[in-house]
C-alpha cells in the first residue's frame, strides 16, 4: 500500500513539473516553426514610391539564406534583380528588405522572395502588378479657398441736369395777297319767239295729236257697244 501512494506522490510531482517547465520555456524558435516564405507588404497590385519596407517571414529548419528580387512585368522571366543584399538570419514578420524604387522608371513590377536551404533547393513567393509611381504627384487636400469680401462702391450724388431755354423768335405772319377775279360777262338770252319752232318739234306734236284722237275714238265706240250689249241683257 505504501509503494501504491509513493508511486502516485511521484507521478504527481513529475506532472507539476512537466507543467511549470512548460509554463516557463520561451516561445519556439524560426526552426521549430515550420518552413515558411511569405511577403505580407507590400500586396499585388499596390502602388508604391520612393523606398518601400518589404515586410514577412523567412523561415526553414534547414534554413541557410534568403533574398528579394524584382522583376518588370508581364513576365520577367530572367530579369530578376536583387534588392540589397543576401541575409543569413531568418526573419519572422519582419523586416525582410528595404526597395528604393526611386532607382527604377515607373510602371509595374513582380516582387520574389527566395528562401534557400541547406541542400541548395529553396522555396519561393511572389507579389505581382506592384506599380511604381514616383514621377506622379502625390495626392494633397485642396486648400480651403476663403471668400475675398466685395468692396461695395459708394452710390455718388446725382448730376444736376442743365436745361438751355432758346428764346422763341415769332415768325412774321404772311400778309394775304389780293387776288384779282375775272369779270365774267353774262351771256343774253335770247327772248321766246312765236316763230322760233323748229320742225321737228311740229312733227311730233301732231303724233301726240292724232294719237289722242285715235284713243278717244276707241273709247267712245268701246263705251257704245257696252251700252248696246246691256240693253240686250234687260229685254231678255
């Protein structure tokens, strides 16, 4: 019984110290972490100028250097050109290298990191389509612009109107002028004469004359053969 209890104080005491050396131990070191090459700054497509902090993790078990290279695009193929120098101490989310792009025409460009072990054989990453953009300007706020109070001029007093009076001349009134009427002479005429018809005024006159005459006679014969017909008419 008392070897049973010796043996359970004794796997108690191994486990509490298993766990304070545990607690105590410092964080893994860059080989225990796994291989790992990886650029987290600066991402594809990102526009950059002047010198830019290419920031990461290097890392390998058999870790032996790494380096940074660019390249222009669309392929670079190999036109790789290395960024500062080759570093022998890895790095974990960090630093990797600095680029001065001050040193390259604008336009766009491929970053390599290269991690190499040991054996020769390396493991690489890539960022694409980082463009370069020194000769452009950097964008800056446009300056508030403050209203520049209008001067408002004061009204002058009105100009006193000069008004010239012509004395009026009368004009002279035309004399009217005497105007001298022809004297008409009355034409005679000439007194009615008894003896003064002409013939054909005689030829008509005695138309009218016998055409009177004529109309009567009718008349006069209408008038007795009415009278002789109603004469008629009582004896019946």
């Amino acid at each position: 019984m008392r070897k049973m209890v010796a043996s359970c104080l004794l796997l108690l005491l191994v486990g509490v110290s298993l766990v304070v050396v545990i607690e105590a131990a410092p964080g893994r070191s860059p080989q225990e972490q796994g291989p790992e090459a990886v650029i987290t700054s600066p991402r594809d497509r990102a526009v950059v100028r002047d010198k830019v902090s290419i920031r990461g993790t290097a890392t390998h078990p058999e870790f032996w250097k790494y380096e940074v290279a660019y390249g222009p695009e669309p392929n670079p193929g190999d036109q790789w050109t290395l960024i500062g120098a080759v570093h022998e101490t890895q790095v974990v989310d960090n630093v990797l290298e600095t680029w001065d792009t001050t040193l390259l025409p604008d336009g766009n460009y491929s970053l390599r990191l290269r991690v190499v072990r040991r054996d020769g054989n390396y493991q690489e990453y890539f960022v694409r389509e980082i463009a370069v953009a020194n000769a452009q300007p950097t964008d800056t706020p446009t300056p508030e612009v403050t209203p520049t109070p209008t001067n408002t001029p004061t009204p002058l007093p009105p100009t006193p109107t000069i008004v010239i009076t012509l004395p009026v001349l009368p004009s002279p009134t035309p004399r009217p002028l005497l105007t001298v009427a022809p004297v008409v002479q009355p034409t005679p005429t000439p007194a009615p004469s008894f003896f003064n018809i002409e013939l054909p005024d005689l030829g008509g006159a005695f138309c009218w004359g016998a055409g009177a005459a004529a109309f009567l006679f009718l008349l006069v014969g209408l008038l007795a053969l009415l009278r002789r017909l109603f004469s008629l008419l009582l004896r019946r």
